[in-house]
C-alpha cells in the first residue's frame, strides 16, 4: 500500500509513496488529499480493501459511516458487530472491533465510497474514498519507420488513471507520454516496451526488438557477408563436343 498526493488527471503526478504492509488479497493504493485529509483508497474490481482509522486509545465503540448513514456500528459487550445495507449481499464488510479496521470485499466495477469513522462518541476524524478500478488491458506496439528512425504508439484501452512508459533494455525512458522516437544506433541491440499502469495494476507490451524495425540493416551491421563461391566450387565449363572426325588420306596423296 502507498501513500501521496492525490492530483488530477494523473494519478502518478505529484506522488510520493511511502511502503505500508501489503493486503494479500488485493492491490491497494492510497493517497491523502491534504485540502480536505480524506484518504483515496483504489482497490481492484472484485477485490477488497482494508480502512485504517486513527486510533490513539482503547476502543469501546465504533461507528463506521458510509455518507450519512451507518455501515457497521459496535460496542463493548457486543459479541458482533451490527452490519447496515451497503455491507450486503454479502457480507462483504467486515470490522476488526481491536483495530478498528474495516473491511470492504467484492469491489464493483466504478464503484465509488465514501466511509467515515466515529470512534469513542468522538466526532469523526478519519475519511476515505474507496475507488474500485479495473485492471490494465495489456497494450500493444505500432510502429511507423524509415531508414533511420522509427516513431513507436503505444496502444491500447486507457482510463482515467492510466498512466503511460516506456522501457528500453528493461530500463524506464520515458513517462506520462504514448509516443516514443527512436534513432537506429550501430549495434541494433535495443529492445523497447510500452508500460500501461494504474494504482491496482501493471501491464507490459510484448517486447519490440531493434533489429526487426530495421530488417535491412541486419545483415550488415551484424558483420554477415553473403558466401562467394571458390574458384574450385564453380561448375566447370561444359565441354564441347568434337563433331570434326579425322579424315584419312586417300592412297594416291602424298602425306608430309
């Protein structure tokens, strides 16, 4: 789980993360929006997420809150906690009554939620947005080239917090862009990738070898020289035939 700045369109821009322990069942990715302090929670379509209120004391009640209403309430001497609407068909929240942690499984797709926390009677100071995202679709490479250069588009279906790179040799390049310009180098050694990425997922094009954008230069920057044929493979010429048949001379024919 990260934690930064939450920026509009991009999602990547302004960001600082910092590492939280990871949810094994889902990919989550957090920002706090310092304007208003409600931390944005993206979790995957058919996934879940986990929110974490502020907690500086015992707790002997809890009320989470989704907009004004109620989705899960305890308090001590209760063995369970008591779920509301939006936890069902399900259950799909469940509240870890000595953290005060909640839960909230089986995402919908564009499914956005706003939770607030109560705790002790105190009014409430921890707010989030859970934003249900899909994952990437894995892109795909166009390719425009000349002799010398080649213009590579990444394609693919995008969405709000689709965030574009590319790699060259496993090496980021590029950011926040679709196009990139390459120039043929002498060794044609380079492999390009397109990277499409979100807060839940990351999804890369098949690779984009160098030396299949410039097919003509191959042979001879790789030092291949086409075989000549040796003077002792070439086929012999064909002999010709000797129709001409020596004539005998006649007995009356003086021969020197």
């Amino acid at each position: 789980m990260y934690r930064g700045r939450r920026r509009s369109p991009s999602w990547s821009q302004g960001l600082f993360p910092t590492l939280r322990a990871p949810i094994l069942t889902a990919l989550v990715f957090c920002i706090i929006d310092l304007c208003n302090g409600r931390e944005v929670v993206f979790g995957k379509v058919g996934g879940e997420v986990t929110l974490t209120p502020k907690v500086d004391q015992p707790i002997s009640s809890i009320i989470w809150k989704y907009d004004p209403k109620k989705a899960a309430e305890w308090k001590t001497g209760q063995s369970e906690p008591d779920y509301y609407p939006i936890c069902y068909p399900g259950p799909r929240c469940q509240l870890n009554t000595a953290t005060g942690e909640l839960k909230i499984m089986h995402l919908k797709q564009n499914e956005k939620l706003d939770f607030s926390a109560e705790i002790n009677g105190m009014a409430a100071q921890s707010f989030f947005t859970v934003i249900a995202l899909e994952p990437e679709s894995k892109p795909s490479v166009g390719k425009t080239c000349n002799d010398t250069q080649c213009t590579l588009v990444c394609e693919g279906k995008d969405t709000t917090y689709t965030k574009y790179s590319w790699k060259e040799n496993n090496e980021k390049i590029a950011d926040d862009t679709t196009t990139l310009h390459v120039q043929k180098s002498d060794k044609l050694d380079k492999i390009y990738t397109c990277v499409f990425s979100n807060p839940v997922s990351t999804e890369e094009s098949d690779p984009v070898k160098e030396v299949d954008l410039f097919p003509g230069e191959s042979l001879r920057n790789t030092g291949v020289i086409r075989p000549q044929m040796r003077a002792h493979e070439r086929l012999p010429k064909r002999k010709q035939k000797q129709n001409k048949s020596k004539r005998k001379p006649n007995s009356g024919e003086n021969v020197y």
